[in-house]
C-alpha cells in the first residue's frame, strides 16, 4: 500500500533524539527554544511557541487571543476538527464559511457577504481561522484586509503550509495575521512525531502563549502581583494548561527544519508530474493562485462525476484496492454529528458538499519513488477512465 502520506526520518534525525535521550533534559532544556529560533529565522516571524501538537497551539492562540464564553470564531467548512474546537475549547461559538471550489480555501465572496451581514446584527467573530488547505496560502492580503476593517483577529491554520511562500514570504511570517499554526504530525510537511507551533510578531501574545501552555506560572518577578517568598518562588498568573513540547520532539523537530526545502521540493516535483498526467482525464487538479507556493501537503483531485460511469465511492474503493492508500481530507465540519449541533447559523454550504462528493487525496510525500508516481498515475487512469 503506498500511504497518501508519510514521515521522513534520515540517520541525523535518529541521532538528534538520541542524544536528547544522553542528555540531562527529556523536557524544558536547550533543545525547545533551539527549535523555536529556527523556525523564527525560517519564517521571519519575530516569535515561535512550540507545543506539543497544532491542537494545543490553536487552542493557546485562542486563549491568547482572548477568546471566551459569548464570543464567535469563524473558519472554513472544509478543515480538520481541530480548526474550530480550539473555539469550543474556550467555551465560544462555531460559525463556517463555504470554500472556493478552486482552491478549496475559504470563499472570499461568502466572507465578505458573512461579515457585512454580521456587522448589520452586531454578531461579528472575535477570531478567523484561515485554513491553508492542502499547503496553499489563502488569499492573506484580502482576508487581513476584511478582518482588519471589522477589527477581528486572525489566525491561520497552516497546519499544511509550513514551507510555503504567499507574497514572495514564508507562510508564517504573520505579516496578514495575528498568530500562525504549524503542525509537526508525521503526515505534515516536517514532524516531531506529535508537535505544534504557534508564530506571531506581537510580544505581548508571544508571552502569553509561553505562559499559558506551562499552567499560566511564572517565574520573572517582575511578572508577579506579589514579592517572591525566596528563590523557589514561581507564580500563576491565569489558568493554563500543560502543553509543552518534549526536548525529543524539539531535536527531531529541528533536524528535519534543515531538510525542509528539499521537502517541499520534492512534494511540488511529484505534484506537477500528476497535474500533466492526468490532463485529459475526467479529474479537476488542484488550482494554484499566482501569488503562492504551495508546500503540497496534499495533492486533491476532483472527481467529473458527470463525465464518468463510475461513482466517487467506486472510485475510491477501486484505488484502495489497487494498493494506493488514498483518502478523503476532509469531512465537510457541519457533516460532523458533534459539531452540527453545536455551530451556530448556517448549517449547509453547498461548495462544500459538492467537494466532498467528488475529492479524493492521492499519495504524496518525499521519499515516493518514480515507480511509486508511475504507479499511481496509472491507477488513476484505469480507474477514471472506466
Ligand atoms: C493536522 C491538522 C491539525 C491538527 O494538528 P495536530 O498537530 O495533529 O494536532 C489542525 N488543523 C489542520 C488543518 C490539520 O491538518
């Protein structure tokens, strides 16, 4: 079975873990703000917060971002759960926003049209998650631009797009947001096997998220509401949680940093093979906007079911059989028994559905092989053109 995706782990990732395991700290060493710098200087962010996984993060920026009982975040209706459970988490509302059928991101129309109705009914959202789906940026610059006029947060999910660029910089500078997440999960783009980070260019935010993933306690007394008792003394400051990255995740975090574009570049190699091969058949590839690179998290195709003799569950089926380990990224959010009953306003978004209908996620990740692309290529076409 050739996975849809899969980590990459060299001999110097191998090491870096064991030395940890040599060392004096299994957490809260060296090894974490060495990772945190590194992915500052890659992205040019001013701040980096790792966490122990992209879940936690989305759910530190929240809680940095002040997010409360009473409150609203909207995302997109095509994402994993994590994206809108970070609100939950903090006790908010849910609201989704239909995707472009091109790109799969967030529709820009129907965030536009949501929001002037929102401000008419003084409901708007305290938070946007802009999800880069598949590892291509949203439209940073359009969606910064509506947020900003309405006030509202913004953090994006780039739990896909570590290693992508959107206006000639790395996804995760922040220069459109308020915070960006990354994911270290071993099917991202680079793993520290579980793993998050939270980037921002704001120090206030950057503190908070430290604090609030080390249980809200400090241990700077200038911090502190009260003198410290003595050299032991440590003070919490707000409710926090325990999410802290180990030192074994940082090292190996850190060690697959420096392979990263390689990464990518792969990935993008083995996407532009597929979108030629499959020219001509009933499949729509993934549409790139000009302003972007993508990471290639996932490569997506449509099905042209219109086209076709075959339905998208045959399809499916017919490719898991023949040995591709294909999958469906993602459930549309409002299609989930749990969420349902919990997002607030509109609950059917017929982009949405209509991409459920018919993606289908192919195999791709950097150690594939041309046998494995071939492959593939001509399971796809046996299976589309039947
Ligand atoms: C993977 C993923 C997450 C969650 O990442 P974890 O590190 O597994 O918690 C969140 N959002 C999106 C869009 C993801 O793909």
């Amino acid at each position: 079975m050739i996975p849809y995706g899969r980590q990459s782990i060299d001999d110097a990732d191998i090491q870096a873990v064991v030395d940890v395991l040599k060392s004096d700290f299994l957490t809260q060493g060296p090894k974490v703000p060495e990772f945190e710098r590194r992915l500052c200087e890659y992205t040019n962010a001013k701040f980096a917060s790792v966490s122990n996984s992209a879940t936690s993060s989305l759910h530190l920026a929240c809680m940095a971002l002040g997010l409360k009982e009473g409150d609203c975040l909207w995302s997109s209706a095509i994402t994993y759960v994590a994206s809108v459970n970070c609100a939950f988490s903090c006790g908010a509302d849910v609201e989704l926003i239909d995707i472009d059928p091109q790109t799969y991101n967030i529709c820009l129309n129907s965030l536009g049209e949501k929001l002037k109705h929102a401000a008419k009914k003084n409901a708007l959202p305290k938070i946007i998650v802009a999800v880069h789906m598949a590892g291509q940026s949203c439209d940073m610059k359009a969606i910064r631009e509506m947020s900003q006029a309405y006030g509202i947060k913004l953090i994006e999910d780039a739990s896909h797009a570590i290693g992508a660029s959107y206006a000639g910089k790395k996804v995760g500078c922040c220069e459109y947001s308020d915070i960006s997440v990354f994911s270290f999960h071993p099917v991202k783009i680079i793993t520290s096997a579980e793993g998050g980070a939270a980037l921002t260019n704001c120090p206030a935010l950057a503190e908070k998220l430290n604090l609030l993933r080390s249980h809200g306690i400090t241990r700077d007394p200038d911090a502190m509401t009260e003198a410290p008792h003595g050299p032991w003394y440590y003070q919490q400051l707000m409710l926090g949680a325990n999410y802290r990255m180990t030192e074994l995740q940082a090292a190996l975090g850190a060690s697959q940093l420096r392979k990263i574009d390689r990464f990518v570049s792969r990935r993008a190699e083995i996407a532009n093979e597929y979108t030629d091969a499959f020219e001509g058949l009933p499949i729509a590839t993934p549409q790139l906007i000009s302003d972007a690179q993508s990471a290639w998290h996932l490569y997506i195709i449509q099905l042209k079911l219109d086209e076709m003799s075959v339905t998208h569950l045959e399809v499916f089926e017919a490719l898991r059989k023949g040995g591709l380990g294909v999958n469906l990224h993602y459930i549309p959010l409002h299609f989930q028994p749990y969420i349902r009953s919990r997002i607030r306003g509109v609950k059917q978004f017929s982009n949405a559905e209509r991409y459920y209908g018919r993606a289908i996620s192919l195999p791709i990740f950097p150690q594939m092989t041309n046998e494995d692309c071939d492959a593939v290529i001509s399971l796809v076409r046996d299976v589309t053109s039947g």
